[in-house]
C-alpha cells in the first residue's frame, strides 16, 4: 500500500453532479481518488471517520482576489506589490481552509505569487491568475477619481490598455507570464467612481482583438458586465465567462445559452457591502451602485438557470469582507438550492476553468476533497457551518483546521 494513500469511510459521496450521494468508501492514492464504494483496502496509510458526514469535492470560487486587500482600487493600486502578496497570501490561505481547493483569480496575481505557491512556501488553494484585468480609459479597473490628475500606474489589480493594437500587446504578454485566462471590464462596477454601471465597455473591436488572442492561445476571456447590454456586447464578440451579470434579462439569458456561455454571479460581495459597506469605509457613490444590484443579482440566478445557462460560483470580496465567502454558498443555496449551489461550486466551475479532474470525485479526479460533518441536502447549513464541521482534504493530504 502506498505511504500517501487516504481513505475516508462511514460517508455518503456527492461526485460532483448527481442529485443522489452514494455509499463511500473514498480511496485516495498518491493525490488521486482511486475507489469509490466496496471494501475499504485493509491497510490504508491514513483513515478518516466520517461519522455519517459527507464527502464532497474541494470547492471552488471562480471569482475570487488575492490582491483585493482594500475596497479602494486606488489604494490596492498605489500599495506595493510585496505588501499586497504578503496579504494575499493570508487571504489565500484562508480560503484553503474554508474549503476552497481552487480559486481562479480574475483581477490580479502575477508568476511570483504563483511560483511561491507552486513551491509550497505560502499554503494556498490551486491557483488560476489572470494578471491584471484590462480596462478602458475611464472604466471600471481605471481607479482614479474624476477630478484629480493621477497616475494609475500600479497595474496590480487593472491596468489600462485602449486600442487594438495595444490590446493584443497586453494580451500576449499576459499569456507568457502564465495567465490562465484573461479579464476585461466591460460595463461599469460598484466600486469605481466614475463610470455608470450599465453602459458598454470598450468597442466591439477591442473585445474582439482580445478574445481573438485569448481563442488562439486555447484560453478564453472573462467579463465584468452587468447590464442587459453590456453583456450582449461581450456575449456576442467572443466572451465565454460573463462576471455578476446582475442585470441580466431573459433574452440575454437565451443568448448566453445559445453561445455556451457561463455566469459567474458573486452573491456574497453585494449582501456583505450592503450590511457592512459603511463600516468598512465602502464609498457613498458605491453604496449607492450596489443598491442599483443587490436585489437584483438573486433573480440574474434564477433567469439564467431557467435559460440553460451554465450558472458557476464566485464571491468577489473586497478588504475585510473576505470573511463571508462561504456565506456566498449560503446565498446561492437559497435560489438553487444546496444541490444546484454545489454543482455550481465543483464541477460548473470545474468545466469553466478547463479542469475535468477538478470539482468531481470519482476514479482519476484530483482528491481534493472536503469532508463535511453532516448532509448538506438536509442541512445545507453545514455547506456554510464554521471550521469543527469540515476537513479539508488537498492532493490527499488532510489539512489543520482553519484557526
């Protein structure tokens, strides 16, 4: 038997998709879920008594910032980049220990976070960069406020690039520092200060110039849109990941569907800026924008589902707010119930990134697990429950709790 070989007994097993858990054992081998069911091997490495619980993959939030230290995108942009990566290598280890086994970061990270975490100096979910998002003069990732002549030189979480030309340029260049994905803003946001929320972001031609890239590297774009309109405009020139869309109407649901299109609503940020947004030094301006969202964000959910489209599972949390991520399952459950919340957070998010090894257990996949104390189907209260009722599992190695 090998020394890294794990398995989990006395639990049911959700795979992923399936309405219905099955009976365990989980045997791991070497980071890989080998067996699911039958007799448990009789001389594991490690053995995990699940009392009852539930076995479900490690979760996934495909929208989250490891640089979003602050709600302020100027102050985020005008830090150093060494504080940012020491903070976010907090936060990121935080995630981990709530159970996100990966995040993919749309807004930020860059080879040197990621060689650390690579190197297993930091303790952090897998983690999937886009590198700064693209902006236009002015949109969403432009943080500088209307009436002072600044610098938004930082490019830690945005960077401004207008043009095709210069477009293609950031594109590539992302690429060959190892984004995964790439990011542009294509309406207005909450947290910037002068842009409108609803209005379009960049043209038609220089989404195309960047999905065109993103296609011709096997990789993809994500977009920040909200509005009908805006996400028709990104929709329709080429993006395959479409972030909060909180305005979303039927007829854009439909065409979403029709072009593979995947929503990645962030429930949690909203509910948690509306209750908290003052304490935390959150702007009046976007007080106000998230007002314009927050109701709406749950019925995008319920439109989108209703229309075909692949709805997945990110938070977007800002500066202190990171505390409620899992609130965020919490929040999605409440629409689509806990299994539709679950599919969203594994194997939805496992197929937006690319990753079929990811978000499932089953023979081959990943054994990035989460052990939870409890049935999330009867109680979907234990999806959001502290860290005393779940063990995380990655690559096969059960982690400490969360302190």
């Amino acid at each position: 038997m090998s020394p890294s070989s794990l398995t989990i007994v006395n639990a049911a097993v959700f795979d992923g998709w399936s309405a219905e858990p099955v009976e365990g054992p989980v045997h791991v081998e070497d980071g890989v879920v080998v067996q699911i069911g039958g007799t448990a091997p009789a001389s594991a490495g490690r053995v995990i008594d699940a009392r009852g619980g539930t076995v479900v993959p490690g979760l996934i939030d495909a929208h989250f910032h490891a640089y979003g230290v602050a709600l302020g995108l100027m102050e985020i942009e005008t830090a150093p980049l060494s504080y940012l990566a020491l903070s976010g290598a907090r936060r990121l280890a935080a995630a981990l220990g709530r159970g996100f086994t990966t995040v993919r970061d749309v807004a930020g990270g860059d080879p040197g976070l990621a060689k650390a975490i690579e190197q297993g100096l930091i303790p952090s979910p897998r983690y999937l960069y886009t590198g700064p998002a693209l902006t236009q003069t002015g949109g969403h990732g432009d943080p500088r406020p209307g009436d002072s002549d600044l610098c938004a030189c930082g490019g830690h979480m945005g960077e401004i690039v207008d043009g095709v030309d210069p477009l293609r340029r950031a594109v590539r260049d992302r690429f060959r520092r190892g984004a995964h994905a790439i990011k542009i803003m294509a309406s207005g946001g909450v947290v910037s200060l002068t842009d409108p929320i609803r209005i379009p972001q960049y043209s038609p031609e220089e989404v195309r110039a960047v999905t065109g890239e993103a296609a011709r590297r096997g990789s993809y774009v994500a977009a920040h849109a909200y509005s009908p309109e805006a996400i028709v405009h990104s929709v329709e020139n080429g993006v395959r990941s479409v972030e909060h869309g909180n305005l979303l109407d039927e007829a854009t649901a439909a065409l979403m569907a029709e072009r593979g299109a995947y929503l990645v609503p962030t429930l949690a940020t909203y509910d948690a800026m509306d209750r908290r947004g003052a304490d935390v030094g959150l702007a009046p301006v976007s007080r106000a924008k998230n007002a314009e969202v927050l109701d709406a964000g749950r019925r995008a959910v319920e439109i989108a589902a209703a229309a075909g489209v692949r709805v997945g599972f990110g938070t977007d949390l800002m500066g202190a707010l990171d505390d409620e991520q899992l609130n965020g399952l919490r929040l999605q459950a409440e629409v689509m119930g806990p299994l539709g919340a679950l599919r969203s957070a594994t194997s939805v998010n496992a197929d937006l990134i690319g990753r079929d090894d990811l978000g499932r257990v089953r023979p081959g996949a990943v054994a990035d697990l989460l052990v939870l104390d409890g049935d999330p189907f009867t109680d979907p209260s234990v999806l959001w429950a502290g860290p005393e009722r779940r063990t995380v599992i990655q690559n096969g190695t059960v982690l400490p709790p969360l302190t």
